[in-house]
C-alpha cells in the first residue's frame, strides 16, 4: 500500500472516530419537520427531481438498447438518489411532508445505502476497474460493506456503515484513486470526474452545515444531484459514440485485411501463370544466343533482357509476399521490411517525382508480423505522396523509425485527429490509411506510432515495444 492511500485511508478512519463520537446525534434519531422552503426552492427541487427522473429513463432505455451493465446500475443509483431526496424532504421539510408522504427512516436510510452500492457497480463497469487490481479492492470491499449495512437497515431500520461514513467519503476515495491510478484518461472520464466531485464537494458543505451560511432553504444536493446526472449521461452518451467509432473503424480494418487476402490470391494466380512464360522467354534468349552471327552484341542484349525479366520475377514475388494474409510471426530486419515496401510502390513515388532516403544509423530487428509491419510503412508513404512532397527520409536508429516528408506540414488543430477512422485534411481519402497503421504498429505490435509537424514538415515516429522484438 503506498503511502498516499494510507493517507486517504487515515482520513476515512478519522471520519468514522468522530462520527462515533457523535454517533447518538447521527444514528436512530426521530424524523421532525423542522424548516420550510420558500416558493423558488420548491420550483427549483421540483425542477431538479424531473431531471433526475428523465436520466433515469434514459439510461433504463439505453440499457434495454444495449445491454450495457454500466447505464442499468447509473440508473439504479439515479432511482435510489432520487428517493434519497423525496424521503430527505418527507422527512425534515414542509410542504413535502404533505406532498410525498414517504415520511418512513428505514426507506431513508435504504436509499442512502442503495446509493453508495448502485454507484460503486456504475464506476467498476464504467472504470472497467477489473483491469486495475488495486483500484478493483476497493470498490469491490464498498461494495461489500453496502450489501452488509442494507441487511442492517433491514434489521434495524437505520443504517449503521453509511451513517458513521457517509457516503461521500468511500465515494471520494475511489474517484480520487481513479485519477492516479488511470493513466489514459479519455473525455467520458473527464465529464465523471468532474460531475462526481461537484457532488462530493457539494455534500461536504450540506454535512458540515457550512451551506446554512449561505442559505438554509435552498436545495443545494438536488442541483449538484441533478447536474451529476446530466454530465454522466452525456459521459455515458460520449463512450457509446467512441465505441461505435471503434467498431465501424474495426470493421473497415477487416474489410481491409479481407481485401488484402483476396488482392493476394489474385497476385499469386497471376506469379504463377507469369511464371511459366518467362521461363519460356529465358529459354528462347538461350536459343537466340547460340544461332546468332554477333555473340557479342546478342550476349550483352541478353543479359539486358535477362536483367528485366529477374526484375519482373522479383517484383511479382514481392507483390505476392506483400498480399499474403499469412498472421504468422517472424523475425526480420527493419531495413529489409522498408525496402520491400519501397519496391512496391517505387512506381508510384517515381511518377510524382519524389525521392526516398533511407538511412540506418543503428539497425535492429522486430518479431512480429511483417506483412501487417509493411502495410502499416505503406500507408504513411502513401500519406506522404498524396500530401505532394518532393522528399521522403526514413531514418532507422533502434528503437525508432522516423518517417519525414516535406509535404507541407500538418495544422496543430489537426494533430490530435489525424489517427481517427475516416478523418483526413485531403479530399478524395477515406481517412482509413494511418488509422489502420496506428492499430497495427500499437495495437496488433504493442509499439507506438506518434507524429510530429514543423511549418513544412510532417515527421511519423514508430517506437518498437520490447515485448514484441528480439532487437
């Protein structure tokens, strides 16, 4: 246990002494009507008691859409929050006690209990804190000492765990655990980790009466409540979108790769119908060599016409090799993978007059797929062609291969973008290409594909993982 949790475990351990101190003011006390709300603050609770309600059914829709577990516990905890507040006012406020009518300390007590567990199934769904073991401890022991205090609310109608910790405190541990142990924090965890310590923040203030300062009668939790409820639904929204994202961009990588496999079955048709005829031609230069007048001049023809015809077999092995849909692994060299790939699209760059350097300054190897490798080198010359560059520079220095054009640079607004599936600055491009060299370099090698931009120059950075090469 590092010494930052001890601290954040110290303080729950101080939280619970001095609610035992006080525990016969906080435990088994008698509901009483004690304050009235003016006219605003009913509209305004009312008001926040319908958002409350309109997120729950949406996440209870979403859920029958999905069956995503993350929005039916949001939901539940939504449920449970908003009876937490009807009971709250029943209780303790005037008019509501006329009003709701829920005017019961065991349904109270549940709610608040039935919060602090639907929150903790929500967060370990949408944290996916599986995957993080310490963070998982302790949502999981919440979890368990909730599911103690409702059979003590059953029991005894009051609960005990949650009313000498309140509720916000294990809630503060783990979002603020969440924020150190998680290290790719995307948008969604943003939107929760603000929306969530806006509640915490907001029923700090409300228990330790600070609020009265201000205001006494003014619903303080249900706006914090419902402002909660609006930005973890958007976040709820927004992972839906990048999932869907995911998905299409997951199925456009397999309509790829199928292509790929049938592009390669037509090129090893075609190597092994060239196959034959060029043997044939080698056969009849032979010939031509042996009947000629001029040995000399036929001889130096033939090697010209033999020097052509290895080239078209290389270029035809190459083609068949590259399209190969073969997943198998292997180790190759770095240089070698490159300079396959230049062969195949030599023609191209020759056409739109631009040159390729290659330079090695500290070789190395990759164990890995080297077909999916050259597709991934493929597609980033292939950017940097269509971006009109006149010069291409491929530096190997182990553990990097940098890819740099002068095509012009990249604008710092689309940096960030520039991986998505199908975005591209460049008309006529489906915006596949460097998303699916970025899957392949970091997600099917482990490495890291980066880029880098200067006014006129775009530089592509692949970092080799250890865990998938023998260099």
């Amino acid at each position: 246990m590092d010494k930052i949790l001890k601290v954040k475990l110290s303080i729950v351990i101080l939280v619970f002494l001095v609610s035992l101190f006080f525990y016969k003011s906080l435990l088994f006390v008698e509901p009483r009507i004690y304050s009235y709300y003016p006219l605003s603050s009913v509209i305004i609770s009312a008001i926040s008691l319908g958002m409350i309600l309109s997120v729950v059914a949406y996440n209870i829709s979403i859920w029958f859409y999905s069956k995503e577990k993350q929005h039916l516990y949001y939901a539940l905890a939504q449920l449970s929050v908003l009876f937490f507040l009807v009971t709250l006012e029943s209780l303790y406020l005037s008019p509501f006690d006329v009003v709701y009518g829920f005017g019961s300390l065991r349904l109270h007590s549940l709610s608040h209990v039935l919060i602090l567990l639907f929150s903790m199934l929500f967060i370990r769904e949408f944290l996916h804190t599986r995957e993080i073991k310490k963070l998982d401890f302790l949502v999981v022991t919440i979890i368990y000492a909730s599911l103690a205090d409702i059979v003590i609310t059953l029991v005894l109608g009051q609960n005990i765990i949650t009313g000498l910790i309140p509720i916000f405190v294990p809630i503060w541990l783990v979002v603020s655990e969440s924020s150190r142990l998680i290290v790719k924090k995307s948008r969604p965890y943003y939107l929760f980790y603000f929306g969530w310590n806006m509640v915490i923040v907001t029923s700090v203030l409300v228990y330790t009466g600070l609020t009265g300062l201000i205001n006494s009668n003014f619903p303080f939790l249900h706006i914090a409540f419902s402002i909660e409820a609006i930005l973890l639904s958007l976040a709820l929204t927004y992972k839906i979108k990048l999932l869907q994202d995911e998905k299409e961009a997951g199925q456009s990588l397999l309509l790829q790769q199928s292509r790929l496999a049938s592009m390669g079955e037509m090129v090893a048709s075609i190597a092994h119908q060239w196959r034959q005829p060029l043997t044939h031609l080698s056969f009849v230069f032979m010939n031509i060599k042996k009947n000629s007048h001029n040995p000399q001049i036929v001889e130096k023809k033939l090697k010209e016409a033999n020097k052509q015809l290895s080239y078209m077999s290389k270029t035809i092995d190459d083609f068949r090799n590259f399209y190969n849909p073969s997943k198998s692994k292997e180790e190759f060299d770095i240089k070698e993978a490159i300079s396959n790939t230049l062969s195949i699209t030599s023609h191209s760059l020759k056409n739109a007059d631009i040159e390729v350097e290659i330079k090695e300054l500290k070789s190395f190897t990759l164990y890995a797929n080297k077909n999916e490798f050259e597709q991934a080198i493929l597609n980033i010359i292939n950017n940097a062609r269509d971006a009109k560059c006149r010069k291409i520079e491929i530096v190997i220095d182990n553990p990097t291969i940098m890819i740099t054009d002068d095509g012009g640079g990249i604008e710092k607004k689309y940096l960030e973008k520039i991986f998505n599936p199908y975005f591209s600055t460049k008309k006529g491009s489906d915006g596949i290409g460097l998303y699916i060299a970025k899957t392949i370099i970091e997600k099917e090698m482990g490495g890291k594909l980066l880029v880098k931009a200067s006014l006129d120059k775009t530089t592509f950075i692949i970092i080799k993982s250890k865990e998938y090469n023998n260099g």
